[in-house]
C-alpha cells in the first residue's frame, strides 16, 4: 500500500496562508489520482480538494477559490497552497490516493494539523 506523510502545517491567523505537502512512496504516483481531506473535532474525514492523474482537480465549495491543488510527479508529492485561511479552515489534514469513483486507495497518515486563530 502506498505510505505517505504530510507536512506544513502550523498556526496562523485568519487571512494568511500555509502549503501543505504530502510525499507518498510508491514508484507509480504519476498514474494515480490524488486528494486532500481534512478533519475537524468531532467531525468525520471530508474530501477538500483532489486531482486526478491528468492533473483535473476539483475542491469543495467550502475552499472554492482560496485551495489551490498541484502534483509534482518527479517528486512523488501532492501540495496544497491554502489561503485566506479561516478559523472553521482548522482541522488535521490528510493526504491520500483514490479511485475513479472516490475511494481512497492506501493508508492515512498522521496528518498534519493546522489551526487558524480568529
């Protein structure tokens, strides 16, 4: 399965920005689609951004316009550059690979948190 661990988190206050990083392990990252999801506390994991192999990507309405989705496939690693952050943007964020229809496809990771001050 693929591993992966996510980096760039932190605290900031609201308006500013964060990029978070997820460098995966497997050799073939280029042909798998990719998303990024976040969980707050008590919440469940929601899917906030993803791209697929072909470099399409789509965001939930909730970060529409302010997450922006890269691939780097040379460097086996999924960004994600996060502005105009705000405080409901709190929460631990994970990265992992998924299928056509949506199911992730390895293991999570330990995330990494961030957290927006108001």
């Amino acid at each position: 399965q693929v591993q992966v661990v996510e980096s760039g988190g932190g605290l900031v206050q609201a308006g500013g920005s964060l990029r978070l990083a997820c460098a995966a392990s497997k050799n073939n990252f280029r042909f798998n689609n990719w998303g990024w999801y976040r969980q707050a506390p008590g919440n469940q994991r929601v899917l906030v951004a993803a791209i697929t192999a072909g470099g399409t990507t789509n965001y939930a309405d909730s970060v529409k316009g302010r997450f922006t989705i890269s691939r780097d496939n040379t460097k086996n690693t999924v960004y994600l550059q996060m502005n105009s952050l705000k405080p409901e943007d709190t929460a631990v964020y994970y990265c992992n690979s998924r299928n056509g229809a949506g199911s992730v496809l390895g293991s999570w990771g330990l995330g990494t948190q961030v957290t927006v001050s108001s």
